[in-house]
C-alpha cells in the first residue's frame, strides 16, 4: 500500500487506542474476545490485599499478625531489635477499639507460620528472630532456629469469640499483668507462665486480609466468576440465554464448568437436528 507523502510541520494523525471492555459478561456486541487485563488486575489487587481483619479461628492466624493485649489502654506484643519483649500501645485505631486495631510499628508485627508436624505456630519478629518462651516463663525473641521453647499453640478463649490464648511448651499461658516497677511506662508486663486463664491471657489477633483461609477463597470465588459473555459463547459456540450464562459462571465457582458446557453443546446439536 502506497502512503501518502508528509512534510514537516503537518499534524499527525491519532491512533485510536481499544476500548479495554470491562469484565462484566454483559457485552453482546461482535468483535474479537475480551482483553484479560481486568481479570490480571483484579487477582493483583487481591494479592497486594494490606488491609487488616481479625482472626475467627485457631487456624486463621497465619502471615503477618499483631497480638493485641487486654490491658486498660490497648497494646500490642511487641520486641525490639535486641530481642526484648514488651507490650507497646497501639495508636492506630478507631475509637479506642481494639478490634480495629492496626500496627503503627514495625515492632509489634509477627510473622506467624505453622510448625511442619505439629498443631503449634511461631511467631518470627520484624528483626528475622521467634518468639521463645523458657521454663521460667521469660519472653524473648533472640533465636533464629526453632525449637520446642519457640512453639506456641493458639487455643480459642472460652467466653468471647474471636479472641485466643497462646499456650506454650509448659503448658502455662502468655499473660499481660500491671507494671511491678513504678518507673516503667509501659502498659503492662508480659510473661508465659500464667497457670489458668485469666482476663490477661485473653487476646485478639489482627491479621491481614489477603491471608485469610474464607476472605481467600471468597476472592478465588469471585474471580473464577470473572468472564464475560463473549468467552462463553465462545466456549459453547453460539449465543448463551441468560440463564445458560448463570448456569456456567455457577459451575465455574463450583467446579463443574467443562460439564455444564458439554451439556449446553449437546443440547445445541440436539436443537440443530432433532
């Protein structure tokens, strides 16, 4: 194809840029298949969720955490680079409620994660270094290995859901109890060797979202029900009823996509020849 001359100074000509069509299975119109880009953008969003939320459940409590305290002025389990464990007051909340709570401080984040083999967790500090609890029921976080002393078991509280204990290898409870020294301005005293339970071995956990067993599968939910109209007809093709849409975008939550589209291919050959 021959193009046309230009000379300098003319005016370009716009390049029309696609239309990216959103995702919703709504679009009818012919045309080749819809851009994936807003399926890509959306499972990004969800893995880069920082949001906080409470744990429900024992099993939740994984990835990034923050044990928050039951002392008068909310607090939060913390340890600083020398592995010192202390309880530091939380600042960033709504109200003064602890179940909004989230960290200000690098100090009071928790790395939890399962111990392959047993029903316990660890707790890993911002400085690389677990949470320990010995004989004595003294906290630390100086070890970088795990052992027995750095396992905990995170047991529901009886009385009020979604709040826990943690057990350790002892079988005693971390607890939080009013200062002894009359210098110290922190809010309370934390240690691991309360005998039973106690107001101060009760405890929430804050957790960010994107870790969260329900909040995850939710999402995975919702984006497996991301695909447009046109992908299904493409799959069956030919034109879906609305109903026939439902009926896949239900199958690709529940896991039975590939049979209902080999049932509504069935039934379209029947229609053509029966």
């Amino acid at each position: 194809m021959v193009k046309p001359l230009s000379f300098k100074g003319d005016k370009k000509p716009k390049k029309r840029k696609r239309a990216v069509e959103a995702d919703n299975g709504d679009d009818d119109g012919p045309g080749p298949g819809p851009s994936s880009q807003p399926q890509k953008v959306h499972r990004e969003e969800d893995a880069n969720d920082d949001s906080w939320v409470s744990a429900d459940a024992a099993t939740d409590v994984v990835g990034p955490v923050m044990i928050v305290l039951p002392t008068d002025e909310p607090s939060a389990l913390a340890c600083d680079p020398t592995g010192k464990v202390f309880a530091l007051a939380i600042e960033n909340m709504v109200d003064g409620n602890p179940t909004s709570a989230e960290p200000h401080d690098v100090r009071m984040v928790w790395v939890a994660n399962k111990v392959s083999g047993t029903d316990s967790v660890r707790f890993k500090g911002h400085h690389g270094r677990h949470l320990a609890c010995d004989k004595l029921g003294f906290l630390s976080a100086t070890s970088e290995a795990v052992s027995p002393l750095e396992c905990f078991k995170v047991v529901a509280a009886a009385g009020t859901s979604g709040t826990f204990q943690l057990r350790t290898l002892g079988e005693t409870l971390v607890t939080v109890r009013p200062n002894s020294s009359a210098r110290s301005t922190a809010p309370g005293e934390v240690r691991g060797d309360e005998g039973g339970a106690t107001p101060g071995t009760t405890m929430r956990i804050r957790m960010q979202a994107r870790f969260k067993p329900k909040l995850k599968a939710s999402k995975e939910d919702k984006a497996l029900s991301r695909i447009s109209r046109r992908e299904l007809e493409d799959a069956a093709g030919r034109r879906l009823e609305e109903d026939e849409v439902r009926i896949l975008k239900r199958a690709r939550r529940e896991g039975d996509y590939h049979e209902r589209l080999l049932d509504l291919k069935v039934k379209n050959r029947h229609d053509k020849f029966g």
